[in-house]
C-alpha cells in the first residue's frame, strides 16, 4: 500500500479528486470507459463535489456502488442521497450509468445477485472495476465489510446482505473477491479516530474487515491526525 499524508480532511478529499481524475483519464485512454466504484462518508462527498467541477467525459463513466444500507430511497441514510447531491446532480452522466443498488427490492438475497450480473456484464466475469473508493470505520470496517458478520467470510459472490443489522441497518455490500480485482482501490482515511485501525489496514493484518482487503494496486490518501500512529 502507499500511503500519502495530507493536512486534513479538506486536503485529503482534494488529493482524492485528483486522484481519481488521473485514474478516470487513464482507464478511459485504455479501455475507453472508466469503471468506479464509490462508499460513503462525510470526505468522499466533499471529494465528488470537487469531481463535480472537473472537466471529465461523463458519458464514458460507470458509477457502482461500494454497499448501501437498507433503507428507502431518498432516506439520508442511503449513500446514494448522498452520491445524486454531491455529484450526479451537477454532471451529465447517462442515466444508464449510473448502476444503483437496488436496496428496495423485497428479496435483498435476490437484488444483491442482480446486482453481480449488472456488474458482470459492464465489468466483464469475474468482473475487475477500474478503481474503488474505501473507507475506514473506528471498528476496522470498510464498505460493510463489518465485524462478526457472516458477510466477511463470503467468497462465491461478488455481492452479498450482511447477516445482521450494523448501526441500525442491514447492507449490501462488494465482497472481498470483488474488491481484491479491482485495478486500483483508493482509500480516504481521515480523523483521529481512525489512528488505531489505519496500522492494521497497511500492513494486512486480518484480525480487522479492512485489513483483509488484499488488491494489489492500493492508495491510501490520508491526514495527519489519522496517521499519528504511523509509525509508532
């Protein structure tokens, strides 16, 4: 993993954007669309408002979903609210490429295996998206890759419900399989409460959800207060 050390939260959403405009560009240049699979959180959306003003070919963007609770849409606890504000309401992507998760379908089981076809057949089987954005939880969690949840240890799909409830809700989630084919995966980490987990998630360590995540192509952009413990 590399790690880049920004000043704050504000620096490391402006260091993402950047980032995954290169990205964008690259994919584009090679393959000629650009697959991109994003979480949710406070400084990711202040990074899509930024990608907002970017002058990206729009049209020629895919945009997944990491994991979203289950919940109604529109409800502030679905990161898609979140994703059509920041983003989707100031850029001009297809509709159609924008690939939702379909939280609201009454079979959860059945939505998230819709979900891996959907992924299959824009990304290709076994499905290998262009770049993901994760994040970090205080608990070692990404996406909902969460603690104690049968979730963690599915390996035969690419998108899975959690078993259980996590802060109040079930999620569909990218699995480990679909997160570690991806060609590159940009973490965002910032807060002093994220100092403890980020040690563990560098060097792989399985005992937290985000240490085994194991891409190959790894970027972590993070600030000072969530690396204070480094090096330690």
């Amino acid at each position: 993993m590399q790690i880049k050390i920004e000043e704050d939260g504000a620096a490391v959403a402006r260091a993402g954007a950047a980032f995954v405009t290169d990205a964008a560009w690259a994919a584009i240049a090679a393959r000629g669309k650009f697959l991109f699979a994003v979480s949710g959180g406070h400084t990711p959306w202040e990074m899509m408002r930024q990608l907002a003003a970017t002058d990206l070919p729009w049209d020629r963007i895919h945009l997944f979903q990491v994991d979203e609770r289950i919940a109604p849409a529109g409800d502030p606890d679905r990161n898609l609210t979140h994703l059509r504000e920041s983003l989707l309401a100031h850029v001009a992507v297809p509709p159609g490429n924008v690939h939702a998760m379909r939280v609201e379908a009454a079979d959860a089981d059945a939505a998230a295996a819709d979900y891996a076809r959907e992924l299959a057949q824009v990304a290709g089987s076994p499905a290998a998206l262009d770049l993901i954005h994760l994040g970090l939880g205080p608990d070692g969690h990404t996406a909902s890759l969460v603690p104690n949840d049968a979730v963690l240890e599915v390996k035969d799909r690419d998108v899975a419900i959690t078993a259980g409830e996590y802060q109040g809700r079930r999620r569909m989630t990218l699995t480990y399989p679909a997160l570690d084919r991806a060609r590159a995966i940009l973490w965002l980490i910032d807060g002093a409460a994220k100092a403890d987990m980020l040690p563990l998630v560098a060097a792989g360590d399985p005992a937290i959800p985000a240490g085994r995540v194991h891409a190959a192509n790894s970027t972590a952009i993070v600030d000072r207060a969530a690396a204070a413990k480094l090096h330690s």
